[in-house]
C-alpha cells in the first residue's frame, strides 16, 4: 500500500511516483537525502521507488540515510513508473559509482538483510561490458540472492 508514501507516518513505502511528475523531475540529491534522514529510512523504510527523480545522481542515497540497511526489501532506481518505457532523454545522471557502494552495504548484512528487489535504470542495463562495476555488483547480488 503507497497509500501513504509521501505523507503520514507510515514510512515503509518511499514512492516518488506519488507526487506530481513536474514537482518529481526537480528533486534534487540534497532533497533525497533529507527526506530519507527525516524518515530514519535505514530503520524504517522497507521499498524505495524514484519515480521520476531524473536529476539524481545517488549521491542523497550515500552516508547514513540506506546504509546497512537491514529491513530494505525493494529498491526500484529505473526512474520510470509502471507501464512506461525506460528510455529517457537525455539520460539520467544517475551514477553506479555512488549507487553500488550503498547496495553493497545492504547486501554485505547477510543473513540480517530483507533485499528481494532491485530494479535499475536503463542506462546502466544496457552496459554490456561484463567487467564493469554494475556487472560485478549484480553478481554479488546473485550470489546473496542464491544464499538465501
């Protein structure tokens, strides 16, 4: 239920795709960052979803707002919302670099994470080079997902 996701007091549900698109598109990093600080998002925020924040690079994921996460089940960064393609233009400024860190550290909980979900901007999907940062990641996230 997102009934709730951008106002209330039930933070288990973050879903951008609740706020009007125009107002969506100009959500900055910084902005990120304090909603997730304000909800205490590492202890209570169970799915993430940027619907529309195409001016995020990740950076407001970083630091204590996700990392560690143990009760993080789902993590959509494709930007898009349902049904809608995910070809953006131009393509977002979302960054692996800043992103893959913090997944790493929710995923390195072990037996202590939720994380079931992840889904990711088409930007990084089409990288075909299978020595890339995103490459190694999603075989890390394979490995704790068949650990499990």
């Amino acid at each position: 239920d997102s009934s709730s996701a951008i106002a209330g007091d039930d933070w288990g549900v973050l879903d951008f795709c609740d706020i009007e698109k125009d107002l969506a598109t100009k959500i900055s990093d910084e902005d990120i960052r304090c909603v997730l600080l304000s909800i205490d998002a590492v202890n209570n925020l169970k799915k993430l979803r940027l619907t529309n924040c195409i001016h995020v690079t990740g950076v407001g994921l970083e630091l204590e707002p996700l990392r560690g996460s143990t009760i993080m089940q789902q993590i959509n960064l494709s930007l898009v919302g349902d049904h809608e393609s995910p070809k953006l233009d131009p393509e977002p400024p979302i960054s692996c670099a800043e992103v893959i860190p913090i997944l790493d550290s929710i995923i390195e909980r072990g037996e202590d994470c939720s994380l079931e979900y992840l889904q990711f901007p088409k930007v990084w999907r089409k990288e075909r080079n299978t020595e890339s940062d995103f490459h190694a990641f999603l075989t890390r996230f394979n490995n704790y997902l068949s650990s499990r």
